[in-house]
C-alpha cells in the first residue's frame, strides 16, 4: 500500500478490530510492529485507526493516507524493516517476539522480522 512494507497488514489488522471483524491471532501492541510503522509514518495509530473506520472504501483510505505520509521515503522505510533481525534486539524485545510470534518455535533459522510475520502469518491463516 503506497508502497509501504506492513501497511496493508497493519490496515487489515485495524480492519479486524471493527464491529463484525475477527482479530483471530493478531495483535495490535503498542510495541508491536504496526505500531513501530505507524509511528515511522508519522501517524497515531487511533488517527488511522479512525481513517480505517471510516473510509467507505480501499481507494478513499489510500487517499487518506497518501495527504498525510510521504509517499517517497517508501523504501527508506522499508529498507529498515529488511535490517531488523531478532539477534540484534535488546533481550527483552528478542523474548516479546518470541512470545507473539509461535511460528518460531516451528521455525527456529527465522531471524529477519519481515520473514517472521510472513511465517506467522502463513502458519496462523495459511496465506501465501
């Protein structure tokens, strides 16, 4: 979306949370990893929270976002998502995603975050 890494996810997830939508496995922390994009894009999660909420559509949310956000720091954003590996995290975060991220007991060679959702997230909804 916009060409950000983790947006789309992280709309989906604020999706989930709407009356009639199912969270399921997901989380939506304050020290999670939409929360850490969000914060990257200069947004509050509530304010996108509440443009998720209200747009009538994909198009008009989009649109939203792309007011607010600049458009071309897409991949100095994500070039920081491909450097974040688990093994350089402080303890206490590298025990966080373990926690939040069951996958990595199946799949313990994960160390790059973006492979760790994509695991995650093919192993809790069978994406691919």
């Amino acid at each position: 979306m916009l060409g950000f890494y983790l947006l789309p996810r992280t709309v989906d997830k604020l999706r989930a949370e709407l009356p009639g939508g199912h969270l399921g496995p997901y989380l939506n922390h304050d020290t999670g990893f939409s929360a850490y994009l969000v914060r990257r894009l200069g947004l509050k999660m509530d304010e996108l929270r509440q443009a998720v909420a209200s747009a009538p559509d994909e198009t008009a949310l989009v649109e939203w976002l792309a007011a607010r956000v600049d458009v071309a720091s897409a991949p100095e954003h994500n070039a920081k998502f491909e450097t974040i590996v688990v093994e350089r995290m402080k303890p206490e975060d590298q025990e966080l995603v373990r926690q939040r991220h069951p996958v990595m007991e199946t799949q313990p060679g994960l160390s790059k975050i973006l492979d760790i959702l994509d695991a995650d997230d093919r192993f809790s909804f069978g994406v691919n």
